[in-house]
C-alpha cells in the first residue's frame, strides 16, 4: 500500500516538472467548489486605503461563469448562505454595463441551474442588488460495485440575498444584507448493517423518497470607516438554521441561532503605513431540540460561547508588509477552554516580480450544525460536534512571475488541530428510523503537512492554462476517545486516517478562445489515496476522476449559449461514502445581460 502511494505521489510531482520544462503553462488552479457568494467581512484595511504591496503580476483571464459541477451533484455540500458579490458574475460577456443577468441550463439527471440578478441601485454613493440562485437534481445514480442498484438523488438547493452598501459619510461605510435558503434532499445512499457489510437498505426500514429540508435565514449589519488617525469597523450577523425532521417525519429536527457581533479598531503611527489595533469577534449558539431532545441532554448540541480577540501591530512599505498578533480564543460549556496562537504574516518583493510569502495563525471552528450541514448534509444532528481548536496553521510560499503571462508557486504548510472532525459512515441500529443512510463524526486530534505548485499562463486572453498539485500528509491520533481501526488487507490494527480527505490532489484547467465568440475550456480534478471507515475496518476509497468540458458562444452582448459535459470518463464514484454521484451527463444552457 506505501509503494502505491509513492507511485501517486511520484507522479504528480513527475506531472508538475513536466509542466515546469513547457513554453505554455499555469493559470490559478481552478476551484472545485465554486460558490457565487463571499463572506461578507468588512475591513478596517478597506476604509484606510493604505498602500499595498505590489502583487505578481497576474495574467490577464477573462472571466468564465460561475457553476457547480455536476459531477459532484447531489453529493456535494450545499453553497454557503451569505450575501453575493457585485457585478455579472454568472455571464462570459465582459465588462457589461447592464445592471441584471440571467442564466439558465437543463441537462440529464433532471439537472437544472439558474440564477438571476440585478443592481436596483447602482451609483457612486451605494449598491443595492438582488440575487437568487437555483439548482436541483432528481435522476437515478448508480450504486458502485452493485449493478442492479439504482436510487433517485433529489436535490433542490435554492438561495436569495438582498445586498445594500452606501456610503454615509466621506470616509464612513455602511453594509446592509439579508439572505435566505432553501435545499431540499433525500438520504438515498448505502445502509450500514450490524453484519459488518454494506447492503441496500429495505423500503420497510429506510425512506429513500422523502425529502429533508435544510433553511436559513441571516442579516448582516456593518459599518467602516476611517479619519486621520484611526480606522474602525463593527458589525453583527445573525444567522437561523433549520431542519425539517429528526430521525422520523413525525418528529421536527434541530433549530439553531448564532448572533455574532464583532469589531476592529486600530490607531495609525505617524501615517497610515503603520498601525496598532485590536480586532474581536463573538459567536453565540443558542439550540433547540423540538418535540424530542431535552435543552440539557448530553448528546445534543448545547447553547454556548465563542470568542476571539487579536491585538495586531501592522507595518507597509513599497516592497515589504508585516503584520505582528496574537490571537487569544475562548470556549464555554460545560467546561471552559481558553488557548492561543499566533497571528503573524509577511509579505516581501524578494526580486523582480517575485514575492516571498509566510504566516502562521490558528482559528476556531465551531462546529456547528449549520457548518456541518454545509460539508456534508446527510450528517445526523441529534449528536453534538465540539468545536476544533487549530492553535498553529503554518505556510511558506514564493510566487514569481518569471516571464510575460507565466506565474509559479511553490508553497508547503503545517496545521495542528485538537479534536479534528472526518465524516464516516453511521451504522444502522434502530428500526423505530425513517432515515437511516446517516454521516457521523470521528473527532481525534490531527496535523496535516502538505506541500505543493501550482502554474499559470495566459497568452494574448486566448489561452488559459492552469495547474496545481498538493501532497498532503497527515498524522491522526488516537487518544483513547477513538478505538484504533482494522486494515483489511491485514491482520493487525493500523493508524487512524484522514477518511474521506486525498492523499494527492491535482487541479488541471485549459480555456482557448479560437473565435472571438467562442470559448472552450477543459478541466481536470484528481483526488487519490482516500481511506474510509467501514465499521472497525479501514477501506480504500476509489480516487476521484473529474474531467468536464465547456463550450459557449457569445453571439452579442446581450445573448450567451453554452454547453457542458461532465464526468467525461464515465466514472462511477462516491465523495462521500455511501452516497454514489452522476456519471457522464450533458447540459446546455443560456446567459443573459440586461
């Protein structure tokens, strides 16, 4: 098993120095889970317009429509429910004047995508725009290694957000939001029985048909601003999350509420190159168990405290930029935790457009039925995750453009976090259940070291080429909280994995534009030496193969068509275990700006 892993990691380094010897090469690496929306995250940096440090040049990429993959459909977790960012980001007509766009593609599986916007209000004083965004599924997937198993994959993601931004003052900001979502999916996947193997789950012990349904709703509230000696900015966000039912129709599902205000002021030294600050943010979860969990039951989530305060020193100049803090972290519940990590990062042109890189942070993630939702929505909520605590999240990189239009990136990290979270399947043990095919969490302590390149080339914006490669190793302990795991392919126990998570991640992209009109594009995504495990048996995962290709016609600046096709290697794989995704299929589709 090491020597099949060596070859993996082998190649892609091969792949990588192949690359690295071609006339043509590196683009950014194409984003797997690509999301229309941002974290809506004011910052005192904004509203100081300090001078920053030169960035590489990058090469110049025409912008290309931001979808989700089909491939990882229904699978993939839904899209996070905060507020899009401006602009036509759903169309390939660049700089387009037009205030609304529209989009719309169908394709087998009964897969269907749309979105639609529009700038209400768009001067120079303030935005207000509107966004909605639908994406659903509802064909039939094929289960892995069982050829007579097929089961309808029903998703139905939906997501609207009112967007304000004014300026209320010379120097002063005020950001507005609210947003609400809606998805909708059924628990088609795998049953785990009792008898130490995977078996279809019976319609008289497992609903496949009926649909779960995830909602949120969330306001956003900030205001930034800046004088002479000082930049501040407070805000709040408040977030509802809902679930439709528990472990049966009859019985309604979690509640949750987080209200999280926080701030960042800071005094400038002298001029706006150099400041002092302090920054914070709180997080409150409040949970509710309808008609069948009690507020104070152990396995459930429990209302509590999160905080973060970091006080920074930050210095610029025309080369350099550094930033010296300390992040000190709180967690209450039953019994409190206070830790602390550093807050650091620099920035130096270390040779003509060449730029070294280097930081080292720690975060906490809550871990809350929300977040989880987010990553994997077949996870069971009536079981508490505690939050993980990263005290240490290292990187070292360069990045260099060392000719017109091509950019390298070397780059290497270390992570170290306290009670990790990785999916693994649940095991089915109560027939009084109308889901049953669930996720749960291992939670152990775990550090990742990973180190990779990544390449970029663009040519006269009718060329786009991309690609980047992470090795990633990691070290999961067991602490006595979780038993140690049999390999089966030996008699003996093995350590912990990552499960679920790749060993060797590759990102490969290619657009040309041979017409002005047309655009085609080609990409690639490998994940390979996954572990999962299957009650107390380690199992190799099959790797993952995407490759999918676009083609769009622009006929003018108003009208779009483009198709795609995916999985075009007719893979037949799971991301998450137990949950098989779509094989090949088709879409087609049209843009519009307005």
């Amino acid at each position: 098993m090491k020597k099949i892993h060596a070859i993996k990691v082998l190649t892609a380094v091969a792949a990588l120095a192949a690359c690295m010897a071609a006339p043509i090469r590196a683009q950014e690496q194409l984003t797997r889970e690509m999301t229309l929306e941002r974290e809506y995250d004011p910052t005192v940096q904004d509203a100081s317009k300090i001078n920053r440090l030169p960035e590489v040049k990058e090469p110049t990429v025409t912008k290309r429509p931001i979808d989700y993959s089909p491939f990882t459909s229904p699978a993939e977790p839904p899209r996070e429910i905060t507020l899009l960012p401006s602009g036509n980001s759903h169309t390939e007509i660049t700089h387009n004047p037009r205030r609304g766009y529209f989009h719309f593609g169908g394709g087998m599986y009964a897969n269907l995508s749309g979105d639609l916007g529009y700038h209400i209000i768009d001067s120079e004083q303030g935005k207000l725009a509107l966004f909605v965004t639908h994406n659903s599924t509802g064909g039939n997937v094929k289960f892995p290694d069982e050829d007579n198993l097929k089961r309808k994959a029903i998703l139905n993601d939906n997501l609207i957000c009112l967007d304000l931004n004014h300026s209320v003052g010379r120097n002063t900001v005020l950001n507005l939001g609210a947003a609400y979502g809606y998805t909708g999916f059924n628990y088609y996947g795998r049953l785990l029985s009792l008898h130490d193997i995977p078996s279809s789950a019976p319609a008289s012990t497992s609903d496949t048909e009926t649909s779960q349904a995830n909602q949120t709703v969330r306001f956003n509230f900030g205001l930034s601003g800046s004088g002479d000696k000082f930049g501040y900015m407070v805000g709040a966000d408040f977030r509802h999350f809902d679930q439709k039912y528990g472990w049966r129709k009859d019985l309604n599902g979690i509640r949750e509420n987080r209200f999280s205000p926080k701030f960042d002021l800071s005094l400038f030294l002298g001029d706006a190159s150099r400041r002092i600050g302090i920054a914070g943010a709180l997080d409150y979860f409040d949970y509710n168990y309808p008609h069948i969990y009690n507020r104070n039951d152990s396995t459930g989530y429990r209302s509590h405290i999160e905080a973060t305060v970091t006080p920074y020193f930050r210095i610029e100049s025309e080369t350099w930029r550094l930033a010296l803090g300390a992040n000190v972290m709180l967690i209450s519940g039953d019994s409190l935790l206070i830790f602390a990590s550093p807050n650091v990062s620099v920035e130096a042109q270390v040779a003509d457009r060449t730029v070294f890189y280097a930081g080292a942070q720690g975060e906490i993630r809550s871990n809350d039925a929300y977040g989880i939702s987010r990553l994997n929505r077949y996870m069971d909520h009536s079981m508490a995750v505690s939050p993980s605590r990263t005290w240490l999240d290292a990187k070292l990189g360069i990045r260099s453009a060392i000719a017109t239009g091509f950019q390298i990136d070397a780059f290497g990290g270390y992570r170290s976090t306290k009670d990790a979270i990785f999916f693994i399947p649940s095991i089915y043990t109560n027939e009084n259940m109308d889901f049953t095919s669930y996720s749960t969490v291992l939670r152990t302590d775990a550090s990742l070291l990973h180190i990779g390149a990544a390449l970029k080339y663009a040519w006269r914006n009718q060329v786009d080429f991309s690609l980047k490669g992470v090795y990633n190793q990691w070290t999961v302990k067991s602490d006595g909280r979780s038993f140690v795991p049999y390999d089966t392919n030996s008699t003996g126990s093995t350590g912990m994995k990552p499960y679920g998570l790749p060993e060797v991640e590759l990102n490969a992209g290619l657009t040309v534009k041979p017409l002005a009109p047309m655009t085609l594009t080609l990409d690639y995504y490998l994940g390979a030496g996954r572990y999962m495990l299957v009650l107390d048996r380690e199992q190799r995962m099959k790797d993952l193969h995407d490759l999918n290709f676009r083609a769009s016609w622009n006929f003018n600046d108003t009208f779009g068509a483009y198709l795609k096709l995916n999985n075009l290697l007719f893979q037949n794989q799971e991301r998450i275990y137990g949950y098989p995704m779509q094989g090949f299929n088709a879409m087609v589709g049209i843009n519009l700006n307005f």
